[in-house]
C-alpha cells in the first residue's frame, strides 16, 4: 500500500469535515448532555453517600462492567457491523437471525456470570462488610439486563436510530436514578447508603430497558413479522470473540486502576481515584463521539481503496478530537481541585492522579483515531497484540506502584499502559496503510517537505 505523498488530503478534506460536523453533531450533543448528566450523577451520590459509601457502590460498578463484558460476548459491536450490512441489502431474515442469536447467547451467559458471581461472592460474605455485600448482591442481579441493553442500543445504532439508541442509557437512566435517589433520601426519609442506590440504579435500569426494547421492536417488527431468522452462528460467533477480546482490554486498560487500587490500597482511595478517571476521560471525550460518524466513513473509504480519502477522514476527526482535548487538559491542570471537590472536599486528594491520566488522554488524542483506523480496515489481530502488551504493563505497574503510592501509582500504571498502544500503532498504521493519524505526525511532515 503507497503512502499518501504531499497534501494528499487537501482536496476532499472540506467535504469530508462538512460531514463530520453535520453527522457528528447530534451525535456529540447527546454524548455531551449524557456526559454531563453522568458526571452530575456521580456528584449527587458522592455527596449524598459520603467517600466510604461511595467508594463501595464505584468499587462494585466496576466489578459489575467487568463481568459485563463476558456476558455479551462481543455482541455488541458485531450487531452494529453485520445489522448495518444487511439492512443495506435488505437482508432482514439475517437481521433477524442475529438479533435472536446474540440475545439468547447474551442471556445465557448472564445468568452463568451471575451464578459463578454469586458462588464467589458467598466465599467472602464473612469477611465482607455488610454493605458492600448487600452492594454486590444487588448489583450481581443488573448484569444480564445491562448485557441485553447494550445489544438493544446496538441494534438501533445500526439501524441508524442514534437518538433512540443512546437516549435511554445516557440521558433518561441518569435522571430516572438521580430523581428515585432524592425521593428515597428526602421524600422517604431513607438512609443514603450503597445497597440503596444500587437497587436504585437497578430499577432506573429496567425502567430504560424496557423503553429501548419498545422502541426498537417499533422499528423491526414490519419488516421482520412472518419471516423465518436465518443464521450464521460461526461466522457471527467468530468475530464477536475477536472484537470482545480487544473491547475487554480496553476495559482493563480503562478500569483495572480502579479495581486494584479498591483491593490493595482499599475502597475509600478507589471512590476518589473513580472520580478522578471519569473526569480525565473527558480529555478523549470528543473522539468516543466523532468516531460514531468518522467509523464508517473509514470504513467504506478503505472498501473503495480511497486512501485519500481515508486520509481526509483521519486528518479531519482527529484534528477536531486534539483541539477539544487539549481544551479539556487546560481546564483540568488549572481548575481540577475544585472541580475535584464538587463531588466532596475529600476527592481534592485525587488531583494528581487526576493531572496524570488527563495526560495520558491527551497523548491517545494526539495520536489520532490509530484503533478506529486498525478497526475498520480489518487489521484488529495487530491492534490486539499492541492492546495485549499494554495491558500487562498497566498490570504490571499497578502491582509495582499501587502498594506504595497509592492511587497516584494507580495513575503512573495508567499513563504508561495506556499511552503505549496508540502511539505504537501510529506507526503501525503509516507502515501497513501509508495513513497519518496522528496531527503532529503530519505537520512535522509537512514542515520538512516544505523545508526540502
């Protein structure tokens, strides 16, 4: 494959911004308001259930987005690219086919996370503070409807039902769980703790599920009623192990700070080191909602042998995902102990963890979309091997620097694990497509052609 020379991407560059910014915009102000909600969500529990409490239900939310991952199997991301393929040649049995498929394989997993989650748990009742315990039943029992509520809101993404895919878990589940928190604390004159607001969240959960299973049977059922499913379940099991393998590193990378630091260092530096990554994660905020526009215009630029293209798509999405992060890490280093302590004048111990993983974000958002790109190009088995590495270096650290210092080890972990793959792949993705993710890269070259 040839590199793309000189300013191969100038020309369509316009164009394919345009589409970005028209296609991405909903896409980016449902994401905003879901973020902003979550992060005002995380704030109303924070205060109402003070760092100990808080730090039980962020330790078992994790735990629980953990054992998610097994449940659903890589359903998720295969919907989006098979349903999308067959609506397109309006192969509705196989749509049937794969939504029936994945539901019943997700199920049955669920239920068997659950019963292994179960089993584990009772080894550690005694030991187990009572709340945590009571936390974990409650939160054990969520599993398999956040398992289908992903394949639900999948289903809908590739039928490019964004609004509808999205609205229920990032705009109405917060609100439901914030509105039911302060009913139960000041209405009901309950006692704010963990067991309280999980069961909570695991109602506000049932009441989204049911909506989006509403909406998206709405969607289906005229062109799906009477026909018989067809189904490939070895070409749709195969690739949903693939992409789950790399979507539970990503996890890891993303959530073992967290988890290890609530095992060794215990549950009240955890809670502050949750909040601090949610915050941190804002950095790259930008690119999680460019790349549900810029995803498939790779993709079906990459399927035309269109590298300038390509290339515009790459050169566009990042540039408008390193401005907004570079924004963000501004914001932070300046204003993160008081944005710190809007969850509670204790989580300020969490800035320079906080400042450590925002760096980190940053230096994935000036390495361009290099995953996405490795994505939708079929070249994941490379992206897998870069995602292997770092996270047992992230592991690793985690073990070396957590016993020590604490969450601010947690956070060095973080930085070095997450920062390797994508710059890696920077280079991974210029030698095997001749494509330039990241903006620097660019400039750089394009300062020494000028200088030549």
């Amino acid at each position: 494959m040839q590199a793309v020379k000189g300013t191969a991407a100038t020309k369509p560059t316009n164009a394919v911004a345009r589409v970005l910014a028209r296609k991405g915009g909903t896409a980016f102000l449902l994401n905003a308001s879901g973020m902003g909600l979550a992060f005002l969500l995380q704030v109303c529990l924070a205060r109402e259930l003070g760092a100990i409490s808080y730090g039980h239900y962020a330790y078992v939310m994790t735990v629980i987005t953990f054992l998610v991952f097994p449940a659903k199997l890589g359903f998720d991301m295969t919907i989006v690219r098979y349903v999308s393929a067959y609506r397109a040649d309006d192969r509705w049995s196989e749509i049937k086919g794969i939504l029936r498929f994945a539901n019943r394989w997700s199920l049955a997993l669920s239920l068997a996370v659950v019963a292994i989650g179960y089993a584990v748990l009772q080894l550690y009742a005694r030991s187990m503070e009572p709340d945590l315990y009571a936390t974990f039943l409650i939160g054990l029992g969520c599993v398999p409807f956040l398992a289908l509520a992903l394949l639900r809101q999948s289903a809908l993404q590739a039928l490019n039902e964004v609004l509808y895919a999205q609205m229920p878990e990032k705009i109405i589940r917060p609100v439901l769980l914030v509105v039911c928190l302060y009913a139960a604390v000041w209405i009901g004159q309950s006692a704010a703790n963990a067991p309280l607001a999980m069961a909570l969240f695991g109602l506000s959960l049932l009441l989204t599920y049911g909506m989006g299973a509403a909406v998206l049977r709405r969607k289906t059922v005229t062109h799906m009623q009477g026909i018989d499913p067809v189904v490939h379940p070895r070409e749709w099991m195969g690739t949903s192990i693939s992409l789950m393998i790399n979507a539970g590193i990503y996890l890891i990378l993303g959530q073992l700070n967290v988890l290890m630091t609530g095992m060794i260092h215990g549950t009240y530096e955890s809670g502050i080191l949750s909040a601090a990554v949610r915050i941190a994660a804002l950095v790259t905020f930008a690119m999680t909602a460019i790349n549900m526009t810029a995803a498939p215009l790779m993709s079906a630029a990459y399927a035309q042998k269109d590298m300038k293209r390509l290339q515009s798509v790459c050169t566009a999405s990042g540039g408008a995902a390193l401005a907004f992060a570079l924004v963000v890490l501004l914001v932070i280093a300046f204003f993160g102990r008081p944005i710190l302590a809007i969850f509670g004048p204790e989580f300020r111990e969490g800035y320079i963890p906080l400042l450590i993983m925002a760096a980190g974000q940053f230096v994935s958002a000036l390495c361009g979309q290099t995953g996405m790109v490795m994505t939708m190009t079929g070249h994941q088995s490379t992206l897998t091997k870069a995602l292997i590495v770092s996270a047992i270096l992230n592991a690793a650290l985690n073990l070396i620097l957590i016993p020590s210092y604490g969450m601010t080890g947690a956070a060095i972990a973080t930085f070095a694990g997450g920062a390797f793959w994508p710059f890696a792949m920077v280079f991974v993705v210029r030698r095997k497509l001749g494509i330039q993710t990241s903006l620097l890269q660019t400039l750089v070259n394009r300062n020494r052609r000028d200088g030549e």
